[in-house]
C-alpha cells in the first residue's frame, strides 16, 4: 500500500507543479493584453506575434492546467446524485467514471494527436500571419501533453479510489465535495 500511495503523491505532485507553473500564464495574458491595448489605441502600434502570444498562453493554461484542475476536483459536474453517496459510494462513481470515460479518451487524444503533433515538429510548423509567433508546433504539443497528464491524474484517482473501496480511508482527497453544498 506504502507504494501505492508513493505513486499517488508522484503523480500528484506532477500535476501540481505543471498547474501551478502555468497559472502564473494569467497573469501573463492579462499584462500582454493590457499592452497590446496600450501600444494599439494610444500609439497605434501593433504586433501580430504579441497577439498570438495571449493565445499561445490561455491554451497552455487550458491543456496543461486541466489535470491540476481535475486533481483539485474543479471540473463541473452536474451530480445530483453524487454529493449524497458515502465516500465508498464516491471512490465507485470515480474508479468507473475514469476506467470507462477518461483514460480511453485520454489514451485516445494522445493517439489521434501524434500524427499531427509529429508533423508540425517536422516542418517546425510556425505562423501563417506575417510577423506572427515561429511555435505553432510548440502550441500543438500540448495537446498530447495535456492527454499524458489528464492520464497521469487518471490513474492516481482510480488508485485513490481503489484505496478507499478497499478500506483505507487516509486515501481519501483532503477535500469532501459533499460538504460544499
């Protein structure tokens, strides 16, 4: 079990760190888009590529910042039924919901996103706008890489979950989402 749950801490600890690392990319996005603004109306000057950049930033945060959000139980759901379970109850509806929903299409956008991923390396694939950013294969690697990390919290959930169906309640996340309602 001691191993277990070193796996859980490795896995979450990944999840957090790139979470965290990529939310000081809001406050990027929001100084960029205050100086695209400042330099547009007030001296009339403008640049595709810091443009581009405020793009390049909310899609890093979006694909690489999911699995932080899911570790932190962020995501939205609709559960009318969930909230009212026992924490056994829960850790079932967690196990199933990431064996049958999120690792198959976790698996499955890492799969179907190789091939474009691959190619756009290949040509070292950049901007179709004149003056624009030179990474557009950068910005398409985080598609597999949100799929590897949406699989990495995946499988530390289905451990916890199997941890607390089996008995060890120390397994259980810090928060209870039931008691937020």
């Amino acid at each position: 079990m001691k191993t277990i749950q070193r796996l859980i801490g490795y896995l979450d600890a990944v999840n957090e760190a790139t979470g965290r690392a990529v939310a000081w990319l809001t406050l990027g996005m929001v100084v960029v888009t205050f100086a695209v603004v400042v330099l547009r109306y007030v001296f009339n000057i403008g640049w595709i590529a810091m443009q581009e950049s405020i793009t390049y930033m909310h899609a890093a945060v979006f694909m690489l910042g999911a699995a932080y959000t899911l570790k932190h139980d962020g995501h939205v759901r609709v559960d009318i039924v969930y909230r009212r379970l026992s924490g056994r109850g829960r850790a079932w509806v967690d196990l199933l919901g990431t064996l049958l929903l999120l690792l198959p299409m976790s698996g499955f956008i890492a799969w179907a996103s190789w091939d474009y991923v691959v190619s756009a390396w290949a040509l070292r694939e950049g901007s179709g706008e004149t003056g624009g950013l030179p990474w557009v294969y950068l910005l398409k690697s985080t598609i597999p890489a949100m799929a590897v990390l949406m699989i990495f919290q995946g499988v530390a959930l289905a451990l916890r979950s199997l941890l607390i169906i089996t008995g060890h309640p120390e397994a259980a996340p810090e928060h209870d989402p039931a008691q937020e309602l």
